[in-house]
DNA sequence: AATTAATGTGAGAAAACATAACATTTAATT
DNA sequence: AATTAAATGTTATGTTTTCTCACATTAATT
C-alpha cells in the first residue's frame, strides 16, 4: 500500500504538463500552491515539479470552485480529510497492534504448553498420536 | 486493456525527469533516440515529452547494453519482440472472430427453432407446459 | 595503428518557467 | 451605486532547461 502512495506522491510533472492534463493556466496552479492548497517539490533551479497527487488535488480544486466553493472553503476541506484520514489510519494501526498482542498471547500459550510437555504428558503431538497407540 | 496502453504511450515526462528516473544521461537518451529505439513525442517548441513506454524502453536498453549487447542488436531484439506482441495480437483477435462467429450460428440456429415453432409444435415452451397439460 | 561504437563536453539559441507588478472580472458588502 | 475582495489575466524581465551541432574521449575490434 505504502509503495503505491510513494509513487503517488513522486514529483515527475512539469507544469506544462500540468496545465494540458488539468486545463488550469499556470496562473491558477501558482495561486492554489500560494493558498496552499498544494506544495509541488522544485528543482534544483526551483522549477515546480507536481506529483499525481498534487494533479489529483488541482483538479479536485477545479472541480469544487465550479461548484461554488472558494478556496478558504476548499482549503478547510482538504484538512478535514486529511483528519479523516489520519484517523482511519491510526484506527487500523491500532487494530493491526490488537492483532499483532492476541498472536503473542496465542504462542505465550503454545510454548508455555510445550514447556510443560516434560511433566504433563498432554502435548499436541502425543494428544493426537493418542488416537492411534491406546 | 486498450486504456492503459493509451496511459503508458502518453508523452508526459521531461528529458531531465527521464534522466533521474533511468539514470541515463541526456546525451545517451538522445543517442538511443537517435538510433530509433525511442520515439518520444515533441512539444510545439521542439523539446521531447517521454512516455511511460519510452521509459521502459531506455531501462531495458540500459540493461541490455549492461549484458554486452550493441545498439544494433538491441534494435532487432525490440523489432523481434514487436513482431511477436503483432502476432498474438492477431491471433487474440482471429480467437475472437471465431467465437463471434459460433456465437452467431448459434443464435441462427436458435432463430430458426423459434420462428419453426408456428408449424411443428415442439417449441420450448409448449414442451414446458405439456408436462401439466396431458 | 586505424576504425567504430558509445559517450562526454562545450557553445550558442530557443523554449519553458520563475517572480512580480499591475489590470480585469465577478460577486459580495456596505 | 460605490467599494471591496477573490480569482484570474497580462506583461515584463530574469533564470533554468533543453535543443542542435561540433569536436573530444574512451574502449573494443580489426
């Protein structure tokens, strides 16, 4: 999942590219960038460089101002998602973490009953080859 | 699938992105390109715009030529492999001919079992239905 | 030693992009 | 109606990137 994000956010696109595959003007990529709504990486010789993200951004951008939103209203949008998002993500590392400490419960268990094999004859293997040797 | 090839032959990418991302130098990519084993699109103002295919290409060119294989050889291997994707390629679609065919004659067949069904009784429905009226 | 293939390097021109300032348009507010 | 603010257009000027072309270098082959 992590990789795919990575790639998602790799600064690739000049802003040429940008304006033709979003059909801003360069004048309204600048504007939304100085409003931050979003942060292209630059060059070395600070040349914007935008990721898919970034391209995904300004055309989520497009789309709300159409629909009448300005873009303090998108602007608190985009940070409530990010909210969201963050949220999500943290329940499900903790899920992850829930998962993670029932599995060593699970083998504290195990290895404690295949310590204990040596005095009380009931181990896994023995229990069932018990079947066969009555 | 014809989507994505359009995605992948998308001239996207500026020659100094291409650079970093194939480690290759300007001057090797214009060689290559020289040499025809790329064909990246130009801007109106003459500069080249790369593809996602036209990047796969220069890193496989790259590793080629890291096998001790000349330009020329690389050339025929690119050469021989698209003759290969031309034929599957038609071979997929003659495939798909003959089953749009039988698929026709199947429904022929079906067509003329119904329209048969005002003369000699037997339609599929009346033989349905004769299980109850006897 | 000479040739060839692949790449490096430098020059000069053109394209693309940067910022900044001022202008225009449109909608909201007084 | 006049004013203000938000969003975008336009123009000017400087810098970065890319272009082609020519010549140089390196390594392998003849």
């Amino acid at each position: 999942m992590s990789g795919n994000n990575i790639r998602r956010s790799m600064p690739l696109f000049s802003i040429g590219i940008v304006m033709q595959l979003t059909e801003l003007s360069a004048r309204q990529i600048r504007y939304y960038e100085e409003h931050q709504l979003i942060t292209p990486m630059r060059t070395e010789g600070n040349r914007r460089l935008f990721s898919l993200n970034d391209i995904d951004r300004l055309l989520e951008v497009k789309d709300l101002l159409e629909q009448g939103i300005n873009l303090a209203g998108i602007k608190k949008i985009f940070s409530v998602k990010e909210e969201v998002e963050v949220e999500t993500e943290t329940i499900k590392q903790a899920e992850k973490i829930r998962r993670d400490l029932t599995d060593v419960e699970l083998r504290k268990l195990l290895r404690a009953e295949l310590l204990q094999g040596g005095k009380n004859r009931t181990s896994l293997r023995q229990g069932d080859m018990s079947r066969f040797f009555h």
